[in-house]
C-alpha cells in the first residue's frame, strides 16, 4: 500500500508544471518577459564593493541616497573591524546642514501616495516585477554568497545564520511579486479578492449586480525606517519593501556599522528596476535623524503651502493652526516666517486676492489684534508698488496669533473662524490639558472640510483620527 501511494505520488509530482515551467509558459500574459529565469552571471554588476575584500588596506565606502542620486560627505564615520580594530568601511554620514534635500524628497510625495489602486496602478505591477527579479538575483550562488559574506564581515555570525537572512529575503520577495501580479491583474478567487499587500474585502448587498468593498489606500506621512545592527539585510528590506507597496517615499536610515549590506541591496534593487527616486538612503548620526524625524522644516513647508499657495486661495488652505506648546517652541514659526517672506509678488508666489478687496483683509485683522492676547506674527501689511485694480485685495502673507481661551468664547468665536478667502491664517496653541478645548473648537466650526493631524505618536493619533469622518 506504502509503494502504491509512493508511485501515485510521484506520478502525480511528474504530471505537475513546476512553478518556474508555469511563469514561463505565462510569462508574455503577465507582462515578465523580461525576466531572466535562466540568468547566469560573471560579475555582480550592482555591487560596488567585494565582500572577500574589504580591510583595512582596502577600506569599502558607503554613499548616501537622495532624489534619485548618490552622494558622498566630507564628513566621513570610519567604521573598525569587529574582529582585528581596523578602519576597514567609510560611511560618509549627514550632518544637520544636509537634511534639506532629504526633507524636499519627502514632500514631493503626495498625501495619496506615488501609488494607489486607482492611481498609477501600473506601479504594482512594476514593483511585483522587481521583486520577482530582485528573488531571482538572490537565488543565484554568486549572489547571495556575496550578501551573506557582506553580513558575516560587518555583523560576524555564523554563515548558516548570515545565509538565513538572505533566505528569508528572497522567499518574501518572490511572495510579494505574486501578489503584485494579482492586484494588478484583478483575479478573483471564489468569493475572495487578493489584494497586493493591503486587504480588499467585500461586502454583502441586497442588490445583485452591486458589491462594495473595503480598501486599504496609502496615506502619506514622513514614512522613515531605522534598522538595527544585527540583521542587516532581512528587516530593513521587509520594511522598506512593505513601505513602497503602499505606495509611501520612504527614507531608510540603517545603523552606520552595518549599512553597507543595505547600500549594496539598494543598488541590487535598482539594478532590477526599482526607480532610483523612489527610496532615500541617509547615514546620520542620531543628532541630526532627530532633526529630520521632528519634521519642523517639513511641517513648516507643508503650512507655508496650504496656508499661502494660490495666495490662500483654495477650498483646502489651511486657515487655523492649532499648534502644541511643544512646536511652539521650535522654530516652526520661525521658519514659516521665513519661508512667507520670500513670496513675491513678481513671480506670483503671492497675488492678487479675487473675493476680497486690501481694506477689507486689513481691517479684518486689525479687528483680531482687538482680542486679548492676540498679535500679529507676521504680514499684515498691503504690498506695495504694483498695479493691481482696488476691487482685488493683495497683502502679505499673514498669521495672527488668537490664544485658545479667546478663541472659544462666543463674543470672539465668529470673528476668529470667518473665512478669508487670501493669504491668510490664524495661530494658536495649547497644552496637553487643553487639547478638549482643541476638539470642541473643532466641532463648533461650520465649515468640516479638510484637516490635518501632525503628530509621530501613534496612541495620540489614533485618538484625534477616532473623530474624523471622510465622504
């Protein structure tokens, strides 16, 4: 009986293609033609550096990863040998003066992400191709013998452990890339919808031919990953690839002593497609990855913008900050000053306000600066020098600062929340015992059209996000 069901099964393994026989009976259909399944290689043609070979008579550098460009530092951490104290990698790090391309990347990315499943969805498609070449490559002997030297060398284990790593990888790789593929095809099973990364569930309807589903979208924030030392290749390209399939620029910053591994892999997954634009890669030391993780230069781009863009002119400008005394005590201010300021007229950064005539803008402003406590922060001055028609209202940039407690009360309520349809914003602030007062000022306004949370604690997110709702 054992023999019988050994033969039927080994009859049964003979009549099945194999997975590779499958993907390339198909591979026309599902758009991998290019992908070399029977690729042998000579030279590993991403890698800058020999695993065998790095010493102190041979030290390895490290770059940086920024807008689709590598770049080097004067500023240079020399990184020793855990084994034998040489100086055997240069890790050319960032210093606090060099954040702002990084901050500029980050922005460029919108809120719904470089990608969604309605935007753009051709890019599944794409980041399932790179994985699946990316899990070929590690396949290959030569390089994944690279990969688990490159580990051994910088965090020295055993090889059957450094190996692991790169196992692990490619297995994730080559799993992800199929479900690229059914996200981008669309492939229903039974009653089920596979969904690339993200869930799409759907829901029962008393009508026949109507079906909702339930959809993960990407959401973008200051998306950063910080990786430890002692797995240098599996958990950061777990996280940076789950962060990209949702559609996220994320900037990847790995510990100085280990980088090295994830600067080659970086290279490997351009090497196999992955636009270099879309991943930034920052050696820093914790002073200076403080200061990016703060956000202060990109919160205060992101007010500059929604508060003055189009001259203030737009459905979604931001018209009221509410701002914890914890950022008022940066330089958030500071900087969005700074930023105001070099709106001119000239190049139509600010212009001409079409609704509301200078008077009218002035006077509502120096009707705020009535309330106690209130004062102006910048702006409040008509410019000058142009020949702009009267009916239309053109001024700088402005930001009043209203405290909370004046805010609220009712004599004040109405004046401090009407709509000024120009450059135009108020500022206030708040302690954690006030933030109740932030979210009743909320629900007294009438006009619910867009807002924004700005905050890296997840539990306090969470919390505010409870009490919003989206059309």
């Amino acid at each position: 009986m054992a023999a019988a069901v050994a033969t039927r099964s080994r009859k049964k393994e003979k009549e099945s293609p194999s997975l590779i026989e499958l993907l390339k009976s198909r591979k026309s259909l599902l758009g991998f033609d290019q992908i070399p399944f029977e690729k042998s290689i000579n030279s590993l043609s991403f890698a800058t550096v020999n695993a065998e070979e790095v010493s102190g008579s041979q030290p390895a550098e490290v770059h940086n990863l920024v807008q689709g460009k590598w770049t080097g530092s004067s500023n240079l951490n020399t990184i020793l040998d855990p084994l034998n104290g040489e100086s055997f990698i240069k890790v050319t790090e960032m210093d606090e003066t060099c954040i702002r391309p990084y901050v500029e990347s980050l922005s460029k990315c919108p809120k719904h992400g470089l990608h969604n499943p309605f935007k753009s969805p051709e890019r599944y498609l794409m980041l399932g191709d790179v994985s699946m070449k990316a899990a070929q490559m590690l396949s290959l002997p030569k390089v994944s013998e690279f990969f688990s030297r490159l580990i051994q060398r910088v965090s020295p284990k055993s090889y059957q452990q450094a190996f692991g790593e790169v196992y692990v990888t490619r297995k994730f790789l080559w799993f992800v890339s199929w479900l690229g593929l059914l996200q981008y095809l669309g492939i229903i099973l039974g009653n089920k919808v596979m969904v690339f990364v993200g869930l799409m569930v759907p829901f029962a309807t008393i009508h026949q031919h109507v079906q909702k589903f339930s959809q993960k979208l990407p959401l973008h924030v200051l998306v950063a990953i910080i990786t430890p030392f002692n797995f240098p290749l599996e958990i950061p390209v777990l996280q940076l690839m789950g962060a990209l399939y949702m559609g996220n620029k994320p900037v990847l910053k790995v510990d100085s002593k280990v980088c090295i591994v994830m600067e080659q892999m970086l290279r490997l997954l351009h090497d196999c497609g992955l636009p270099v634009e879309d991943v930034d890669f920052i050696n820093a030391d914790r002073r200076t990855m403080n200061k990016l993780l703060l956000e202060v230069d990109y919160v205060a781009w992101v007010c500059d913008q929604d508060s003055y863009a189009c001259s203030g002119q737009k459905c979604s400008a931001q018209s009221m900050l509410f701002m914890h005394e914890n950022w008022s005590k940066s330089t958030l201010l500071r900087q969005m000053n700074n930023l105001a300021t070099k709106r001119k007229l000239e190049d139509l950064t600010v212009g001409p306000v079409l609704t509301f005539t200078t008077e009218a803008m002035l006077e509502h402003v120096n009707k705020l600066l009535q309330i106690s406590g209130s004062k102006l922060l910048f702006g409040g001055e008509a410019l000058e020098k142009h020949s702009i028609p009267p009916i239309y209202g053109v001024i700088k940039p402005t930001a009043v600062f209203v405290p909370l407690e004046e805010i609220l009360k009712e004599s004040n309520f109405e004046l401090v929340t009407k709509e000024i349809f120009g450059p135009f914003q108020i500022v206030t602030e708040y302690k954690d015992r006030q933030l109740p007062m932030v979210l009743d000022a909320l629900e007294k306004m009438h006009a619910h059209l867009t807002a924004a949370v700005v905050s890296n604690d997840p539990l306090f997110l969470q919390a505010r996000l409870n009490y919003t709702f989206t059309f």
